[in-house]
C-alpha cells in the first residue's frame, strides 16, 4: 500500500493508492496522538469542527477509543436525539489510542518530504481556531 501527502488548494491531504485518504488536521490529529499531546477527547474540537472527522478515524480503524475513567458524577445524563433516548458521558473520560494500521499509515509518512510542512501548517491552523474561539 502506497500513502503520500499532497498539497491541493482545500490544504493537505493524504492518498492512499492515488485515492484521498484522509484530510491534513486527521494526520496532525494522529500525530499528535503518537507523541501522547492528547489527553483526553476533550480536545477533538481543536482539531475538527465536527465529529465526523474522528469518527472517519475510527470508522477506518486507524484509531480506538477506550475509556480511561469511571465518569464521575454529572459527567453522565440521558440524551434525547430525533426522539431516541441515549446516555451521554462527558469526552474527558475517553482517551483514544492509534492501532497498528494507524501506527503504519504515520511511519509510511514521517519520512515524505510534506510532511514537516503539514504538521506546520496544521499546528499553524490551530492556533489560529483557538485565538478565534477566545476572541
């Protein structure tokens, strides 16, 4: 399997066999992961926008999601969506964890030439969420 990076005018992304495979902020959040600079999921909104993102991760299974705590209490309540009951619990009591397949994807790509470059620009793309949200 051959993954490179590209530069196209949407930012960074990753192909996998020539197909895009993931977007710039997923591989910066997986880098990330690889060098323990997530805690906790709490962190996710200063990565993506939306969960749809992290949940591509798992969904591909380049990442887990495991609970790292019992949740304490206030960090469960019953959550109604589109008229079905589900209990949430708060993000901090769950860490994710790269898989083989994800530690795989990350070697493949430390060492391409883009890479340095992408990190830059991802780390450069989150600041600039984080001064936002603050103003």
């Amino acid at each position: 399997m051959t993954y490179a990076i590209v530069q196209t005018e949407k930012g960074y992304r990753v192909l996998k066999d020539k197909v895009i495979f993931l977007d710039g902020m997923q591989l910066k959040f997986m880098y990330d992961l690889k060098q323990n600079l997530v805690p906790d999921l709490d962190i996710i909104f200063s990565y993506f926008e939306s969960p749809d993102q992290f949940q591509e991760l798992v969904a591909l299974e380049l990442i887990t999601m495991r609970p790292q705590r019992v949740p304490g209490p206030g960090e469960k309540k019953l959550v109604e969506s589109e008229g079905y009951p589900y209990v949430g619990i708060r993000a901090s009591v769950f860490r994710a964890d790269l898989t083989e397949e994800g530690k795989r994807l990350l070697a493949a790509l430390i060492g391409t030439s883009l890479f340095t470059e992408c990190m830059s620009s991802m780390d450069e793309q989150i600041a600039e969420s984080l001064l936002r949200r603050s103003i």
